[in-house]
C-alpha cells in the first residue's frame, strides 16, 4: 500500500496500557501514512490506569513505530491530556523532534489553529479527580465485558455493539455535557481569536463551524481509538476526519508477524 502523504495528523486519546486500546488498528493506520507532523492530542499513554502486567506487543510497536517516523523526519507533538498529566511537569520538554506540550497554537495559511486536550473544560476533572479515576476502571471493564459480548454476538451473525459508548453517549447527553464543552471550546477560541480549535478528551469526533456576534470559528474534536477509532488529517489545503475501517486494510495478519517478528527479536537479545 502507498502511503498517503500529509502535513498534519491529531490523534488523541490511545489510552495505550489498556485494554480498550486498538493497538493492532492503529498500526495498520500509521504505516498507511507519512506526515510531516503528528500531534497526540493527549491521553495517548494511559499512565492512570497503567498496570505492569499489561503491556502488549502491539502496544510497544505503537511505540517503535512513532520512533521510526521521527527517525524518518516526523515532528511529533505529545499534548498532554488527565490520563498522561504527570507529563505537566515537563511540559516545555523537547528531544529532538519530539515535542512536550500542554497547548499548541500554529499558523496555516494565514490562520490561527488552537489544540488542546480539553480536560480543563470537565467539572469532574476540577473538583472531583478521583470520581473520575474510578470511572475509569469501570469504563475498562465495560470494555472488557462489552468484548465478551461481541464474541457472543458475533457468532450468532448479530455484529458488534459498544455498550460503553451507548451508556456513555446517553448519560453525556442527558446532563448536557458534550455540548456544553463543545460551547465552552467555541466561545474561547471566539474570543481569543482563533479560526479552528482542535480538542480531544470527550471521544467525540466531530468537525463543526459555529459562529456568533462576535466572530466564527471551525470546532474540531479527533475522537479516540478505543470506540471510534478516527483522526484529524490536514493535507495542506483542508482538514478531513478519518475513519479507520477493516475494508481499508488486509486483515490484521501482517501486523501480527511483524509483532511476532519483534518479540523473537526482543528475546534474543534479552538472552
């Protein structure tokens, strides 16, 4: 497959380290482009939920593969988002083309693109930091119960089902709260004057423009890869959401040897 080049991807909210994480999808995704920047818009490591005993190969090859792009001349901007706020501490950190921010402001074209996690927005990440840390362990074992499920379903020819995201989506919207981060992100960038603003943190992806009496600007959310599995792709004249989808792909087997291929290698020269 010939990659499709880029000037600019955002991806947020990986949560490598767990087990909601499409590692392998992610994968087929990066070798299928070759962009001049990537920005991890946050939540990319999962360090809140991070466990030692769970650290998959395919999660590391995320890893290995994002070096290789840098090696190859990829900048890449790591924003750090609640699941990964330790990195707040170095957040002016740069080695080499890796970058360490908690904001990224940049230029195109004569306009101003505001990107950020979008945790500071969430009233539970404010006041209430450990109610949502435990939403988060229930949310991984939503994910795991909902594959249990899909295996189930499957078999008997019924398709796959995201609980997680149905109960999620259903509690958000009755309290309002998509929305109202979605407000809370326009009317900033309004008033700060920036023509896009580019979040993550709330698995929504979306591309909107909105405009007021005070100005207009374009809404941008990248989605997440454990339910929906999108990015933001700017290609130098326009931004687009993409949407990772099996047909786009042969199946996973490659990724698999190369996995495969990486740990003989690992354990060779571990012994």
């Amino acid at each position: 497959m010939k990659k499709r080049s880029l000037d600019i991807v955002v991806i947020s909210d990986v949560h490598l380290g767990t087990v909601g994480c499409h590692a392998l999808e992610l994968l087929q995704y990066l070798n299928s482009i070759d962009p001049k920047t990537i920005i991890l818009n946050g939540d990319f490591i999962d360090i809140w939920n991070f466990k030692k005993y769970y650290w998959p190969e395919s999660h590391m090859m995320v890893l290995r593969t994002l070096l290789t792009m840098m090696a190859n001349g990829t900048d890449i901007y790591y924003i750090t988002g609640n699941h990964d706020e330790v990195l707040r501490k170095v957040s002016s950190l740069q080695l080499g083309p890796l970058f360490i921010r908690d904001k990224l402001i940049l230029e195109l074209k004569g306009e101003k693109v505001w990107i950020f996690h979008g945790d500071i927005f969430d009233i539970t990440m404010k006041h209430s930091k450990w109610i949502a840390k435990i939403g988060g362990h229930g949310y991984e074992l939503l994910i795991l119960l909902n594959r249990a499920i899909n295996a189930i379903s499957v078999k008997l020819g019924r398709g796959k089902l995201s609980l997680s995201k149905k109960i999620k989506d259903g509690v958000k919207k009755a309290v309002r709260f998509i929305e109202d981060f979605e407000t809370t992100a326009i009317d900033l960038a309004i008033d700060q004057g920036y023509d896009y603003v580019i979040c993550g943190h709330i698995h929504q992806p979306k591309i909107r423009g909105y405009e007021n009496e005070k100005g207009s600007v374009i809404y941008m959310n990248s989605g997440d890869w454990i339910e929906n599995l999108t990015a933001l792709e700017y290609d130098g004249d326009e931004w687009n959401m993409y949407k990772y989808s099996d047909e786009d792909f042969a199946p996973n087997g490659r990724i698999e040897k190369l996995i495969n291929r990486s740990k003989v290698k690992d354990e060779v020269m571990i012994g």
